[in-house]
C-alpha cells in the first residue's frame, strides 16, 4: 500500500497520541513567545536533544509564573503532530517550574520586576500621621482581621473613625477586587491611612496579595499604605510596596494610632521640655539684664527713661491737639463747601426745567390740536370739492359712461359707432354690455 504525505503524518499522528497522551517531560525553556493569538510557543531541551512544544491560549491564561528561556520546567501533556510541516510536538496542558512551585516563581519574578522599578525602596516610602482622622480598612466583612482591627482600635483610640472596605481576600480575582477596594476607599475625604489586612495562610491562600494589579494600586494610592496580611513569618509583595509592613492585622492597627494616654503623655512631655526651655531662657536674660545694670553707663537710667517717657507723653498730647484741630478745621470747610455745593445742586437745576416742560409741553399740545383742527376743516372742504367734481358723483344723478367693447376708448359721438358694434356701459352701481342696433347723430 502507498501512502501519500499527508496520509502518513495522519498515521503517525494517530499512533502517537493515541501511545502517548499524558507524559510528563523535564527540559529547559528555549525561544519562548506568545504569539498574538495568545498561545505560548518554545522549545524544551536538555544536554543532547530537544522537542517543539506549545500550550494553547486556555492553559496559559491559568499559568502563575511567566515562561522564559532558561527556566528548567517539567511539562505534562500529549505528543501530536503537525502535519503541514511533518513536524511531531508536545502539546502542553500543565507547566511548573522545576524545584520551584509555579507560585514560588511567579512571585519571585513579580518581585524582581518591581524591585527593578524602585516600588521597594524605602526613599519611595510615606511617614504615617501621628493622629489620623479616618482610617481605612480594606479586608473581608466575615474575617478575623476585622474583629482584630476593631478590637485593637477600640483599646488604644476609642474615639478612631474607621472606614471599612469589604473586599474577597482570597479566590480567583480577588487581587482586583482587593485593589478596587483601595481605590475606593482612598477616594473618601478625610482619609489619611489605609490598612490592607488578612490572616495567615498557605501561599495559595495570600496570593491575592502577590498579584501585580493590587502592587500597583498600593503605590498610587494617595495616602498611606499599611499591609497587616498573614502572620509574622509571612512575606507578600503587598508588604513590600506598602509604605508600613506589620506582622499581622492586630500590629498594623496598634502601628497606625498610638494609646491616647501615650499621645498625651508624649504632649506633657514636650510641654514639659518647653517650660524648662523658657524658664532657662529668661533666667540667662534676668542674669545678662543684672550685669548691664550693673555698669556704669547705665547709672541714672531709670531715671533719664522716666524723663524721656515724660517728654513722650507731652509730644503725644501736642501730636493730639494738632490732629484735633486739624480735623476741626477739616470739618469746618467741609461744611462750606457743602453749602456752596447745594447752589449748584442739579436737583434744583432739574426742578426748574422739569416746570418749563411741564409748561411748554400745554402750549405744544394746544398748538397742535389747533393745527389737526385747521388741518381737518381744510382736508373735509377739499374732500367735498372733490367729490363734487368726481365721475362717480355725476353716474350718481342717473348718467352712464359708454366704452367700445374693449373698454379702451369711451364713446363720445355716435358717428363712430354702427350697428351691431358691441359697447359697455357703466353705471352707478356695476356695467353691462349692449349691442348697437341704431347709431343717430
């Protein structure tokens, strides 16, 4: 039996993943890329061979580490092959780093990426306020953080206005949701720190708390970050871009406020250290004032002082009187030129001609009521010549005006018209059309 290529490639490939489905293979990661289709592509090899391998965009997106070459991984999936090229590869359903867990990996590499970016380094890092006037609390509602954080709160500052965010702490997608509560809750007014805060747990169970989105929120958070997540042994990336790292929730909410009787003793003290400060102070300048009087310049001093206060009251009793009749005087021309100012009042001025109006506005209506009447008697007598020399008026006494029959010429004399020719007379009231049967000069 001849087989054709594409025939074989199908045999082989059927024997191979129906003998070879689930191996596991150790190797290290060479030419790794993700295509934009999402699928991951490299190449596993060790010291004398290598194979083809690719995990298709599903499997990658469950993947907690990145893939890079050199990474010495252990792979698990089926053998298939490609048939276009002849080529047989691993198909891979599952990847985790050799030695390492997949976890343990992708935190290290999380952490080496925003190390390199400077999210760690302490200069980067903000002082907390010494008396906060709302706090913020990111964490579960059903969690032991928040009865630790409440309780620890309610000891060491009673009256501490708590804002809480609930939030999942754990599960797929928590991180998002973690960082979304932050973002949240720094945009409350008055807010000025923020404690993210969980119990201990596995590496599975705070790897909410080592995912990139929530590193980043903490860092552009307006206000103070503190992370109280896990147990003292327990390291996130959280406790490593957060502006304060405490041990555990119940550490972060004694880190964030101070006892009350601690923050007023601390007060005492520094008033203390303020009275003792000033009590110096003026003890040196009573001993410093003792030796200047002492010196001979400054025999009679308290005298000659009396004396130039003497002379100070007296030249500010003067500086008085002068202003005094300053002002008097001031107050006396005011008046006059007030006085003088009213003559030329404009109000008066207004007065005047508002009557002059007044008075010539009679004399124009009288004068034109005198003309309309004028105006009237003349137009109604030319009215009546004119009607009387009107055509109507004279068609009003009973006589008629006779057009040809085109109406553009009136007939005057008879000798223009013969019989049958059409006319139209009009009248008074309306016109009518005739027809000539006996013309008579």
């Amino acid at each position: 039996m001849i087989l054709s290529v594409s025939e074989l490639n199908a045999t082989i490939r059927d024997l191979l993943e129906n003998q070879l489905q689930n191996v596991w293979v150790e190797g290290e990661i060479s030419n790794a890329r993700v295509w934009n289709t999402g699928h991951l592509y490299f190449t596993l090899k060790d010291g004398a061979s290598q194979i083809k391998a690719v995990m298709f965009r599903s499997a990658v997106r469950y993947l907690k580490f990145k893939p890079e070459d050199g990474l010495k991984v252990v792979a698990r999936g089926k053998i298939s092959v490609y048939d276009p090229k002849g080529e047989y590869q691993i198909l891979c359903e599952h990847l985790e780093p050799k030695g390492l867990g997949s976890l343990q990996q992708a935190f290290e590499q999380l952490k080496k990426k925003l190390a390199a970016e400077g999210l760690f380094d302490p200069a980067r890092k903000r002082p907390l306020p010494a008396l906060p006037r709302r706090i913020g609390l990111v964490t579960s509602i059903d969690g032991a953080a928040l009865r630790d954080v409440i309780r620890v709160l309610r000891r060491r500052y009673p009256n501490a206005h708590l804002v809480i965010s609930p939030t999942r702490v754990q599960g797929e997608g928590a991180g998002r949701e973690v960082a979304h509560a932050i973002r949240k809750v720094a945009r409350i007014e008055a807010v000025d720190v923020i404690i993210v805060a969980r119990g201990g747990g596995s590496l599975e169970d705070l790897w909410a708390f080592n995912e990139e989105v929530l590193a980043r929120a903490i860092v552009a958070s307006p206000v103070p970050v503190i992370s109280g997540v896990g147990h003292e042994t327990d390291f996130t990336i959280c406790d490593f871009v957060a502006d304060l790292r405490a041990p555990t929730p119940s550490a972060a909410a004694e880190l964030v406020v101070r006892r009350k009787d601690e923050f007023f003793s601390h007060i005492d003290r520094i008033s203390e250290r303020l009275d003792a400060a000033i009590h110096h102070r003026l003890r040196r300048m009573e001993t410093r004032l003792h030796v200047l009087e002492a010196r001979p310049g400054f025999a009679g001093f308290e005298g000659r002082l009396a004396v130039r206060g003497r002379h100070v009251s007296e030249l500010a009793s003067a500086l008085r009187q002068r202003l005094s009749q300053g002002a008097a005087r001031r107050a006396r021309r005011h008046e006059l030129l007030r006085r003088s100012l009213e003559q030329f009042d404009p109000r008066h001025r207004l007065a005047a001609i508002r009557t002059r109006l007044v008075s010539r506005d009679g004399q124009l209506s009288a004068a034109v009521r005198r003309r309309m009447n004028l105006s009237q008697n003349r137009f109604g007598g030319l009215a009546a010549r004119i009607e009387g020399l009107s055509p109507l008026a004279v068609l009003g006494r009973g006589y008629s005006v006779t057009w040809d029959a085109s109406r553009t010429r009136i007939i005057r004399d008879t000798s223009t018209l013969q019989a049958g020719d059409g006319v139209s007379v009009t009248l008074e009231r309306g016109r009518f059309d005739a027809t000539v049967t006996r013309a008579d000069s």
